[in-house]
C-alpha cells in the first residue's frame, strides 16, 4: 500500500525523470479533484496528500535505507496541488472550467519543476534534512513558491489582456 501511494500508482517508476511524470499526473487527478468537488475539494486533498504522504514515505525510506529514492513521487502530486491551487480557485471564482485556464496550469508546472529542481533557499534548506519529512517539505515549499508565481502572473495577465 505504501509503494503505491509513494510511486502515486506506479507513475514514479516511469523513467526518465520520475518526478516530472509525478508532476504531470498531479494535472489530471488535480482537475478531477476540482471537477468533482471545487477549489475546498482540491485544499482538502493537498493536506490529504501531504499527511498519507508524509506516513507512506516515513515507512518506504525507512525499509529502503534511501533519504529520497527517486521513484517517490507523491511529494510531486503535493506540490503541484498547491501549485495548481490559483488555477482552481481562479476557475471556481469565475464559473469557468479548469482546462480555460491552462495558462495557469502551464505556469504551475513550469514554476513548481523549476523550484524542485534547482533547489533555491527554503526548498533546499528543507530538501537537506534527509528524513520524510524533508522529502515532502521541500516539495511543498516549492509548490507554495510555483503557487505565488501563478498567483502573480494571473494579476499581470488581467492587467494586460483583460
């Protein structure tokens, strides 16, 4: 049960570079989510994700002996979550679907794979601890980054285009 929830069913064991697929499979479980139940539905699954994953990651570096092993990927799926959650909110604000604001989406996955990937200040700080909670903190704080870029750039695109 924790591999599959760690893998996020077996996505992270698709190479090359299991953490993009992980962040790519976050996109369409993300617009279920919000299709099925809103912006609270997809806040409500973050903090769902953050606390299973917390639990299956704990019990899978454990039995491995690995800090991070690279097919753990519902850190991904968290961060992209809260990387997503601008679109969500955005799209429930405005009565419009999800997929009209791809945009945001685009922008959130750019942001949050380019703070997991170079690491910068918090996110690394977080990514160093070398135990679970470390594997899914630094993962949140870059999708809490990615979050306000979007955030951010959502402001700037209104300003020009609407």
């Amino acid at each position: 049960m924790t591999r599959l929830i760690t893998t996020f069913f077996y996505v992270g064991l698709l190479k090359p570079a299991p953490g993009t697929w992980g962040s790519l499979a976050a996109i369409p479980t993300a617009w279920i989510i919000h299709a099925l139940t809103g912006f609270v539905g997809l806040a409500v699954a973050t903090v769902v994700v953050a606390g299973i994953g917390w639990w299956a990651t704990k019990i899978e570096t454990t039995a491995s002996g690995e800090e991070d092993p690279s097919e753990i990927v519902i850190d991904e799926v968290l961060g992209m979550f809260l990387a997503l959650w601008p679109v969500s909110y955005g799209a429930m604000f405005a009565a419009t679907g999800f997929w009209a604001l791809w945009p945001g989406i685009l922008t959130a996955f750019l942001a949050f794979r380019f703070f997991d990937i170079l690491k910068p200040g918090p996110v690394g700080l977080a990514d160093r601890r070398g135990d679970a909670l470390g594997v899914m903190l630094d993962d949140a704080i870059a999708g809490g980054l990615a979050m306000m870029v979007v955030a951010v750039a959502a402001v700037f695109a209104h300003l020009i285009f609407v």
